[in-house]
C-alpha cells in the first residue's frame, strides 16, 4: 500500500514537473488552453476538447472549479489578501468516473511567470473506494508584484492515472 502511495505521488510530481518544463522553456505565456469566445461566455479548449473535460478514454470523470459547493462553474478566481483580511474560498470538484481508491487534486499556479506559490495538492486515500464527487476547499494567496495573477489549472490523478485539468485565472 506505501509503494501505491508513493507511485501515486510520484506520477503526480511528473506531471507538475512536465507542466513547470513546458512553462518554463517558453517566453510566452503557456498555450495549454486556447481561449475561443461564444455568446459573450469565455470557454478553455485544448485539440476542440472544452475545459474541464477529457480525450474520449477518460470522458466520464469531470473537473471544476466553483465558488459554493452547489454553486455554477467558474473560470475566474479572486487573490485572497491575508493583509487586508480579505479571502476567497473557492472548491476543486472532481466527479470520478469509476471507484478510486487514492486521488490527488492539485492546483498548479503559472501566475505572472514568477510566482513563489508552485502547486497546492490535496491527497485522499479511500481503503474501500469511492465513486462520487470530491469538493474541497483551496485559496489562492495575493503576493507581492502580483505574482501569483494569472493562468492557473485544477489537476486530477486518480489511482496514478491522470483525469484532465480544468483551467482558471487568478484575478484581484
């Protein structure tokens, strides 16, 4: 069960480390997501693929981000400003598309190139499975130069397999 658990933890480390090598050999901002407009609404696709969904081979597993447990997806998420008091509280959603025994959601933050804030992950074990949505909280923190402003994705591994990302900005 420990080598499951380090495997998983691994494979999640590759990816972020894959991900922090592409951003960081490019001297433009990253292009995993191109922005297409539509009815005034913002939309993330990757190969005609909308945000927050997967390739055919994983299309039932999904990803969001939302600002209340019940609440609509959201692709725009405001810095909290421990200085002023000011925070935002926003959940990572992830609904399996099978039972899982170990997942690991991330959030992976690109900011403006230069954010000190790399990656949060949230690591679950469930010794006898689970199939159903997974909602947990996570902020973003307001840094100095406005570092941490900017492009950033929702990740999830579940049992060492990769789920697909949802992409998101981090705004004032």
């Amino acid at each position: 069960m420990k080598i499951k658990k380090i495997a998983s933890v691994a494979i999640m480390m590759l990816i972020l480390a894959s991900v922090f090598a592409i951003v960081a050999s490019s001297k433009e901002p990253i292009a995993l997501p191109q922005i297409v407009k539509s009815s005034g609404v913002t939309e993330n696709s990757v190969n005609g693929v909308a945000n927050g969904q997967e390739s055919a081979a994983i299309a039932a597993a999904s990803l969001t981000v939302v600002d209340t447990v019940g609440g609509p997806s959201v692709t725009t998420v405001k810095a909290s400003d421990p200085w002023t008091g000011v925070e935002y509280t926003y959940w990572m959603k992830y609904g399996a598309d099978g039972v899982n025994r170990q997942l690991d959601l991330a959030v992976l933050v690109i900011g403006n190139g230069n954010s000190p804030l790399k990656y949060q992950i949230q690591h679950f074990e469930f010794p006898t499975g689970y199939g159903g949505t997974t909602s947990v909280p996570f902020a973003i923190t307001k840094w100095g130069g406005d570092a941490t402003l900017g492009p950033s994705y929702f990740l999830a591994i579940a049992d060492g397999v990769f789920k697909g990302y949802y992409a998101f900005t981090v705004t004032n």
